[in-house]
C-alpha cells in the first residue's frame, strides 16, 4: 500500500471514529459535544482529502 493511500484510509478511520461518538453523544443529548465531534471530523476529513489530492505537490 502506497503511503499516500495509508493516509487516507487513517483519515477515513479517524472521521469514521468521530462520526461515532458525535452520533452517541447525540442519543444522550449533549449537543455540544455533536457539534465539537462534527466540527473537528470536518477539518480533519477536509485536510486528509486535500493532502491525498494534492500528495505530490506536498512531497
């Protein structure tokens, strides 16, 4: 596996993993926490897509 695709993949499971927890903190009612796990997972997902796009301009 490519590294550049390694990349992607943990980025996947990192937003995988705080779409998770947003959704159980929405079953209890602690909307802040929804919004903080939804907040971050966007600009964790947004980076990890822009540095696989743009993977060789970066290396």
């Amino acid at each position: 596996m490519e590294t550049r695709h390694a990349v992607l993949a943990l980025v996947a499971l990192v937003t995988l993993v705080m779409t998770v927890r947003a959704l159980v903190a929405g079953l209890d009612g602690d909307f802040g926490t929804v919004g903080r796990q939804v907040g971050v997972g966007g600009v964790v997902l947004a980076f990890g897509v822009g540095l696989y796009r743009n993977w060789e301009a970066v290396g």
